[in-house]
C-alpha cells in the first residue's frame, strides 16, 4: 500500500463494544481537524455504517468497488461514485458503505481492499477502516478462494494504527484479553490503541478507570490509551439523528474524550486542548 495516507484499522472483539460508533467518530474528528478523510465499512461479517449514518439510499458501495477493482477498472472517478459525501463540522466526510448482504463476503478480498487502498490513499490523508471481529484463518477458505477474515487480519497487519476497542465491563475485557494474543501477532510492530468505551461508574464502582487499567496492564501487558465515558443521552442524540456522536452533541464528554484521543493519540497534537479536555473529559472517570 501506498504510505501517501495513514491507515488506521478500527477493530474489536466479538461483543459490540461500539467498535463501528467509534471509528465513525474517528473520522469525524479527523475531518473536523482538516484532514481528507476516507472512511471504508470492510465488515465482512456485521456492516453497519450505513445503518448509523441513516444512508438508506446509497451507492453500491464495497462490493462494486471490488468487483471494478478485479476488472482494474477501479480509480479516483469510481470510489466517488461508489461513496457518500457528508458535512461534517468543518469539512467532508467520504464514505463507502459496506455489503449489502453479509452473504456477499466472498466478493472481498484482501487484494482487493489492498487495491482499493493504493487509490484513496492518492487523495486522502486518512483512511479508515471498520472491520470484523475474528481474525482466525482459515475461514471460508475450503468453500471459495476467499477468506472471509483475511481483510480483517490484513487491515491489522498493514495498518499505521490500530485503534482496538475494548468495553468497560468484566465480560468485554475477558473478550479483549483473549483476542489481543491474535492481534499482537498480526501487528508485531505494537501500534495498537487501546481504547475503553463507555466507562461508568455504576459496573465496577468509582475506581473503574484504575481498576480497567490495572487489570489489562497486569493480564495482558496492555496500556490503555484512551477511555470514552458512557453518554446515553449523546448516544442515543447520535443514533437518532444519524449522526456521530462527535457531531451531534459535541458538548458531551463522550465526545471530549474522543477529541482529546483523536487529537494526541492519532494525529499527535499537544496543544492546549489536551489540558481542557483531561481537566474536562478525564478527570470525571475515576
């Protein structure tokens, strides 16, 4: 792959933890930040994007771009075509939805996205991934030529950064400690951020942010890279209006812990929102 943009893999364990809402706001941060962004639902299991961004009517998406991609058809002309434009804040987002029917696995493959790749990165200065939970190999493998995790394990190998994403609960670390071994062997170079999503008070008590951070650093050798507070009310704002939840109430600290992650962790920025924001967004969980 090109190394013009960044890639940055969202991924997390079977479970739901938010993995698709946070790599939406992700990109909804990198754009607001000025950033040219491509954001691509690679799900080979569970699409979803479509779903959270309200896009009924939308472009052919995934499964065009890589059937155009296996006729080398594909460019610059074809992926805006086959995506959605939205403005978001201060800037467009790019777009492109994932399969249709995730009976279609089979039409994806991880040359394929590596192609499609090759070509957003040209333009953007990011390209997000949001893909599925299992990484095993093998799968799928015996009935077509395909695996149905290999886009997956390719986005975690070849990624500049892995943001993984990890609930704060006993059932989703168990999950998150279980599946990191397949994750530190795909992506030796240790460009992983973990992040905990919606941590509250009312599971694990007032210290859920120590005792989260302890556990998987004593466990699992894990750091914790970043913790999003649980806001029902923004969340529920977001999935109403079809939103991120960056933009859709952009006053929650849901998403001021996502800005501050985005702005230091991603793009590297230390700058004076980082103490506006831990003041704000941090300090409050624990």
């Amino acid at each position: 792959m090109s190394s013009d943009a960044q890639l940055i893999t969202v991924w997390s364990p079977l479970g739901s933890p938010g993995k698709s809402a946070i790599a939406l706001s992700i990109a909804s941060e990198l754009t607001d930040a000025g950033k040219r962004v491509f954001l691509l639902d690679a799900d080979t299991y569970a699409p979803s994007l479509d779903v959270l961004l309200g896009l009924r009517e939308h472009p052919a998406g995934l499964a065009a771009a890589c059937r155009l991609v296996g006729q080398d058809r594909f460019d610059m002309e074809q992926l805006e075509r086959l995506s959605t434009k939205l403005t978001l804040g201060s800037g467009d987002l790019t777009v492109m939805t994932g399969l249709s029917s995730e009976s279609r696995w089979a039409e994806v493959s991880s040359e394929k996205i590596d192609d499609l790749i090759m070509v957003a990165s040209k333009v953007f200065d990011f390209v997000v991934l949001d893909v599925a939970s299992p990484l095993s190999g093998g799968v799928g493998a015996l009935a077509s030529s395909v695996d149905r995790n290999a886009v997956a394990r390719w986005a975690v190998t070849y990624a500049d950064k892995v943001i993984a994403v990890c609930g704060a609960d006993p059932v989703s670390i168990a999950r998150y400690l279980a599946a990191m071994t397949q994750v530190a062997e795909l992506q030796p170079k240790g460009l992983v951020l973990t992040v905990v999503n919606r941590l509250r008070v009312s599971v694990l008590g007032g210290s859920a942010k120590q005792q989260i951070a302890e556990t998987l650093s004593s466990l699992g050798q894990i750091s914790v890279s970043g913790f999003i507070p649980d806001d029902p009310a923004a969340a529920d704002l977001a999935i109403r209006e079809c939103l991120p939840i960056t933009v859709g109430k952009r006053s929650s600290q849901a998403r001021l812990a996502l800005a501050l992650f985005c702005r230091t962790q991603v793009l590297g920025e230390q700058s004076k929102l980082q103490g506006r924001l831990t003041r704000r967004a941090i300090a409050k969980l624990g």
